[in-house]
C-alpha cells in the first residue's frame, strides 16, 4: 500500500451499508444502467478470456502487486498447535499462505489458483518449501473435481476468490470445496461487499457492468460485491453451516489527497457439517 494510503480499522455488521442519493443513482438509475452495460459478445469474451486476463495481471504485477496478508489467523480465531491441511484456493503468489506457514509450523498447504503465472511465481519464492506445498493449477469453474482426496481438509480458503467467478459458477465451484473439506472442516471466506467503493467507481464509468453486482475492471478480471443473503443462499444450497458471516466496514484514507472512501467487505466461516 502507498505511503499516502492509510486504512482505518472500521466495524462489522450484518447491516448493508446505507446509500445516499446520489449514490443510489449512480447505480441504479435507468441512464446509468444502460451506459454501464457491457455487450453480450463482450461479456461472453472476458468469460472466455479470464484465465488470460489473471496469466497477464501476474505478468505485470509479479508479486508486488497484494501485501502479505498477517491478519488471517486474528480475523478468523484460529488457534491449532494440531497437524493440519489447509487448502487455499486463488493462492495468487503466496500472500496468504506464506505468513501461515511462518505461524503455524504444522500446518501442510495445498495451493492452487487459476493462473499458471501465478503458481510458477509462487513456486519460485525463495519461502517456497515442497515438504509443506503441494501447489497445482486449476480452473476451480470447469467440470473437473480438485485433484484431493474427499474428506480430507481441515481448513479451505478463498479470500477475493469467488468474486472473480462468474455468478452462474458459484455454486459448482462452492460444491468442489465442500466434497473436499472434513466433516467439520471449515471454508475461511472474505471479498467485496455491496457497495463497496470500488463497485460505485466501475458504475461511474461507460461499458463496466457484466451483470447484477457484476463488474469487469480496465484489465479484463472481474469483480462481484457480495451481499449476506445472496452468500448465504449459495452457502446453505452447499449444506453448509454459517458459524459467522458479517460485513466488515473500513475507510481508506488517501492523506496526500485529502479523500476517505469506504470500504465493505463480506467475511466468514462456514462449516461443513
């Protein structure tokens, strides 16, 4: 994050956040709506497209692009001293899986993520251990099962993952996780929420809405903002149990700039029972 950027450590709820106005409209007004959407033939090529988008956002980000992500194991009351196997799904560089790794030395990872650019940056990281990665590719939206024993994960992650998916998928990618996880096991879960600011910067612009809450960005990856009662459908049509699922309200303030925008994300817990 840059020096100008400063995040203020915010609230949860399980209240949307409330619009103003103007806000309202710059989403759903009917002029607004119609100069946000994106052709079908174009919705249909970034959908054909994704896996190439993700290969070139790694290409020019390398792993400079996300900070290691420290906060998992406070966000999500994890304490285990056991011997245990995580899957991350979206692994990206390894932002997630590294600190983990550092913090809880029993832990054993399976990583995969879409990109193919992703997983040969991860496996190049100097932190990469093969005795505790196990890192593969994979299209969590194709017809294919993960390549995991069923029954057999503690603990699944997918932080910012599920929004890149498109929404038609979400289900079957959900159910994948859930064959794969312990009974007990638990999915550790965080992305964009409903009206995050970043969903009101795409609406501002020409030709950027896919579909309901479904966003494409400059570079071709996509991004849904989640409410809890649309995750909570996909969750429970799983036969997943929802032990928490909040959402987590923060402001970023650019000091340089003078500005605060704020920030929503949707986090969670579930467990398969």
């Amino acid at each position: 994050m840059s020096d100008s950027l400063e995040t203020i450590h915010g609230h949860r709820s399980n209240a949307e956040r409330v619009l103003s106005e103007e806000e309202h409209n710059c989403l759903y007004s009917p002029d607004t709506q119609e100069r946000q959407q994106v052709s079908v033939f174009k919705q249909n090529q970034f959908e054909k497209n994704a896996q190439k988008h993700w290969d070139q956002f790694y290409k020019r980000n390398s792993n400079n692009f996300f900070k290691d992500r420290h906060w998992t194991l406070r966000e999500f009351d994890i304490n285990t001293t056991e011997t245990n196997k995580l899957l991350e799904v979206g692994c990206g560089v390894g932002n997630f899986l590294f600190p983990l790794l550092a913090e809880l030395p029993n832990l054993f990872i399976y990583a995969c993520d879409f990109s193919s650019t992703a997983i040969d940056l991860l496996q190049k990281n100097s932190n990469y251990d093969s005795t505790r990665i196990q890192s593969f590719v994979f299209d969590l939206t194709s017809e294919n099962e993960l390549p995991i024993e069923e029954n057999s994960i503690d603990i699944c992650s997918m932080i910012f993952v599920l929004s890149a998916i498109n929404p038609d998928k979400m289900l079957s990618a959900l159910k994948k996780i859930y064959r794969v996880l312990k009974p007990n096991g638990c999915l550790l879960f965080r992305d964009y929420g409903l009206y995050d600011h970043a969903m009101f910067r795409f609406a501002r612009q020409r030709q950027h809405k896919l579909a309901e809450n479904f966003y494409v960005r400059q570079d071709g990856t996509r991004a849904y903002f989640f409410s809890i009662e649309h995750l909570r459908n996909l969750l429970t049509d799983c036969q997943f149990h929802i032990d928490d699922l909040v959402y987590v309200f923060k402001e970023t303030v650019n000091i340089k700039e003078e500005i605060c925008v704020p920030r929503v994300f949707i986090q969670g817990k579930f467990i398969k029972k």
